[in-house]
C-alpha cells in the first residue's frame, strides 16, 4: 500500500466506524478521513454474523446515531435493519469512497516527536 497521509484513520467499517465517519463529516467537513476494513462488506458484526433470528439484545434505539435517531418499529431489532441503518448512513454522507475494503492494519506506531500515528495496513484479499 502506497503511503498516504489523512487527518483520521478510522479501523473498522461497522456500526461505531461508519458513525464515527458521518460525525466527521458533518463536524470536520474538511477533514481527511480514511476507513480501513479487513472485510470486503461492511457492517461489522451485523453483516458478519447471520444465524436465523439475529437480532440485537438491546434496545435498537441505543444503537442509533444522535444525528441520525432509530425511526424502525421494533425495540428489538433484526441484524439486517441494523445493517440497513448502517449502510443507509454511510451512502447519506458519502462515506463508501473513504472505505479501503479488503484492508487490515498491520501496525501502528506513535511519534511524540512528530506528534502523530504512522499505521501500516496489508490488503486481506
């Protein structure tokens, strides 16, 4: 992987990546932002997992965004709603393009010098 330098390196394309991304986008629009995902999908574990009846066991309202609130009917909600919110935010605030698919991070190391991370990632694929 060529270098490439962004303001936020975010790891994971599930339900905390891609809402951490929107928030990004809409607080920092200007910022840089690049998402490593070991996966080829995303949606973290709700994509990951699909046993029949997966659902989450707490209220799905917990789970929704504060700048994007849980409108479904049910408390309880099934993985592939879940799924749908996640990917639902990611299309609204263009966040597919910041997604390295098929990407995992390998190591990352801090400088106090230069006061920043250098993360180095691997294609899974």
């Amino acid at each position: 992987m060529a270098a490439e330098h962004v303001d936020v390196l975010i790891v994971g394309a599930g339900l905390s990546g891609i809402g951490t991304a929107a928030h990004l986008a809409r607080a920092v629009p200007d910022a840089s932002v690049m998402i490593l995902e070991s996966r080829g999908v995303s949606g973290g574990t709700w994509d990951l997992f699909r046993y029949p009846g997966i659902r989450t066991d707490s209220d799905a309202h917990t789970y929704g965004y504060s700048f994007k609130p849980w409108k479904r009917d049910t408390t309880l909600a099934p993985a592939a709603d879940i799924l749908d919110y996640i990917r639902d935010t990611a299309r609204e605030y263009s966040l597919d393009s910041k997604i390295r698919y098929d990407h995992r991070v390998s190591s990352a190391s801090w400088s106090s010098d230069d006061a920043r991370w250098t993360v180095r990632g691997v294609r899974t694929d």
